[in-house]
C-alpha cells in the first residue's frame, strides 16, 4: 500500500511516500483500490499549515476519491467486490442536519484521507458513483460537487432563478454546471476574460471580470434591473460577502462557502433585506446520492483543469497553490 502523508508543518514538498502492507477490511468496512483523489482548497491548506488545524502526524491528506471495491468485510450488504465508489467527505453524516460528531470524521483531516492506492472504510461512508464518468471524474465529486449542490439545490433553487457565482474554481464550476442544468440563469466573476469566456460556452448567462468591475455587486444589480439574484454561492468569505449581501435580492439566500479573503461584514444589511445567509460545509450522504442520480440523469461531467501521475502530486498542490486552474485537479494514483 502506497500513500502520501503529511509527516511536518513544511509544507508541500515535505510531504512523504510511504509504503507499507495493504490491510484487510474490518468487519463492516470496505477495501477500496483508489484509482484517482482530488485536490481541494482545504486540502491544499492542510498540507500547507497543519498545526491550526490539530493534524497529527502521519496523517494522509485529501477527502475526494474514487476507486473499486476489492474486498468486502464481515456484515458488509451495501456493496460488494467490483463495485465503483467514493467516499462521503465527512464520514459519519450519512443524512439530517450536521452534528459535532459528524464534523469529527472528515477525511483527510479528522481521519487519514485517500491520497492513497488502498483505504479501508466504513460501508455506510461510501456511495456508488454514476457509470457514465471516468475514475478522474467521479474524484472531483465528494466535496466540491456535493458542496455546490447543497448550496443550490439542497437549498431550494428552483428553474428561472438567477444565481451568482464567484470565481472558476472547482464548487463554482459545479454549481454553474447544476444551476444551468436546473434551468437558472448565472452570473460568474473571474479575473479572466478567457475563463469568462469558457463560462460563457458552458451556459453562463452573464460574467463580469472584476479586476476591470471591482463594484461588481453594482453591476450584478444592472443586469438584474435593479432586484438581484435570487442566491449567491459564496466563496470569497469576509472580503467579497458584503458585496454579495448587496447583489442579493430582498430575501434572497447567500450560501457561504469559502473563506479566502478578510474583510468586515454590516449585518444590518442583511436583516434589513431579510437575507437568509447560510453556512454550508459540503454535504451527507443522502444529498451526495440525490445528487449522482441528476448527474446520471442529464449524463453531466465534471471539468478536469489538469491531471497529475500519482508519483508528481507534489506538483499537483504547488498547481492548485498557483490558483490558475479551471475546475478540479485530479491525481491518478493507480
């Protein structure tokens, strides 16, 4: 069994190849062969800084991949041998609303992730992935997809709306492919006009850089004739939510996601607009399966920016670190 694993507060090249016996599944676990994991913002952060964030060492970094059942434990009757699955992001919150517990089994960070070419998990933290997608493809959905998902569809979007996205990175790419294949119009901002215009073939309905539009709230406001959007997909955090409070309609919803900016936030803006403004932090199990089953339906792929040999993912957190991407960045790692 080879994995990477974070062994020092150094960063991304201080990440360390292991190697050691492939281990059998415990009763009501499975044994997967990862074929592919993703990388996340997040997981970029947790290599990157450690210590913040309570990792102990070793720990094995990343939440999203996708593999073949090999083995199956004692009491397993959810999969069996030749299955394709993923694991959930957070393994214990199988549906309802989320708990302490439940934020206590994220992979890759509470527990060892699957950057790894054999994990053992938990048969009820694991979902079948649509048929349709390569092994690459079905990596980039347990956090991003199921995340953008939950910020939209989860949350009641409904045809005709009008949604906001910020960024091109991998849950605002996905929520452009769910909320376009819900029949809603999108605004997206990026810095890019060439990935505007990417945005723009895959059905965004308006985009706005905002290097050359930093009052791109005013705008978004132009473009909706002076109501809003509907719902804003939030990821920018403290410094871009008070633009989004003010591109929201009057009781519109803004769905906070990322946290890569500083800034301050009036909250009387959002009382006055009786905004509901919702924390998500990607999803359970049930709205991961809802989801495989629209994306199985209307037969969606997700965008791979760049894939990465399992021997090079060093190279695939310092690409993510340059944040040039489009999409997802996948590892192969078997």
């Amino acid at each position: 069994m080879k994995r990477y694993e974070i062994v020092s507060p150094d960063g991304i090249d201080a990440l360390a190849l292991s190697e050691s016996e492939t281990t059998s599944p415990g009763p009501g676990q499975v044994l997967v062969n990862i074929k592919a994991s993703c990388i996340n913002y997040r997981d970029l952060m947790t290599v990157k800084d450690p210590g913040p964030r309570g990792i102990p060492y070793p720990r094995v970094p990343n939440s999203d991949g996708a593999g073949e059942v090999i083995e199956v434990g004692a009491g397993v009757t959810r999969f069996k041998a030749g299955d394709r699955v993923a694991g959930i992001f957070m393994q214990r919150w199988i549906g309802g609303p989320i708990s302490a517990d439940s934020m206590a089994s994220a992979l890759g960070g509470a527990l060892d992730g699957v950057l790894s070419d054999y994990v053992a998990l938990d048969q009820a933290g694991l979902v079948a992935v649509p048929d349709h997608l390569t092994w690459e493809e079905a990596s980039t959905l347990p956090c991003a997809a199921v995340t953008a998902w939950h910020a939209l569809v989860e949350l009641g979007m409904c045809a005709g709306e009008t949604v906001l996205l910020l960024g091109t990175g991998g849950v605002s790419i996905f929520a452009l492919q769910l909320a376009v294949m819900q029949g809603a119009r999108v605004i997206i901002t990026s810095s890019s006009d060439e990935k505007l215009a990417r945005a723009r073939k895959m059905g965004a309905w308006q985009t706005i850089n905002y290097r050359e539009t930093p009052d791109w709230e005013k705008a978004v406001m132009e473009m909706t004739d002076g109501q809003g959007v509907d719902r804003v997909v939030e990821v920018g955090g403290a410094g871009t939510l008070q633009k989004s409070v003010d591109a929201v309609k009057f009781g519109g919803t803004v769905s906070l996601i990322g946290v890569l900016t500083m800034g301050e936030i009036n909250p009387v803006h959002v009382m006055r607009k009786s905004i509901r403004l919702q924390g998500i932090y990607v999803g359970n199990r049930v709205m991961f399966e809802r989801m495989n089953a629209a994306i199985s339906a209307h037969q969606l792929r997700p965008v791979i920016d760049k894939t990465f040999e399992f021997g090079d993912a060093r190279a695939a957190y310092h690409h993510m670190e340059a944040a040039g991407h489009f999409g997802k960045i996948v590892i192969k790692v078997s």
